[in-house]
C-alpha cells in the first residue's frame, strides 16, 4: 500500500462517496511508485459495490485524467488487469 496514493485520493474531491471509495480501494493495492493492479471483482468485493459500477467509475477515472487504464494479458489466469 502506498500512503502517498493514499493521501492524494483523500485530499481530491469527488462527486460521490461511491467515487472516492473506489480511489481508495484502488490506492490501497498500489506500490511505492504509485501502480495499482486489483481486479475489477476485487475491487467490487473491498467497496461492497457491483463490478459493473467499478467498471463505470474505471472508465469515469480515465476520461477525467485521473488515471491510465493499461490491459495486460495474465496467461496464468487469462484475465485483464487494470
């Protein structure tokens, strides 16, 4: 967990608590140099919210600029990861 990612998501202002709580579980999984890779079913599972509604708030974040989605293909489990 990095508490640099940490402090910014608690200092933004966002539209919904629904918004910062996926920041939140999103920084919660990054490292040091500020990269996250949950899945979106992890995601979902740590926030009590549906995977879809990850997937809106995902998308939400990239057009907004305040993150980069990068696909990577996982042979082990044949999955994309943000």
């Amino acid at each position: 967990m990095s508490y640099k990612s940490y402090d910014v998501v608690w200092a933004h202002q966002f539209d919904s608590p629904t918004e910062k709580l996926v920041m939140l579980a999103i920084a919660k999984h990054a490292d040091e140099g500020g990269k996250s890779w949950p899945k979106v079913k992890t995601i979902a599972g740590f926030c009590g919210i549906a995977p879809r509604t990850v997937q809106r708030q995902l998308k939400k974040f990239e057009q907004a600029g305040l993150l980069a989605i990068q696909e990577e293909y996982r042979p082990e489990d044949r999955r994309s990861v943000v």
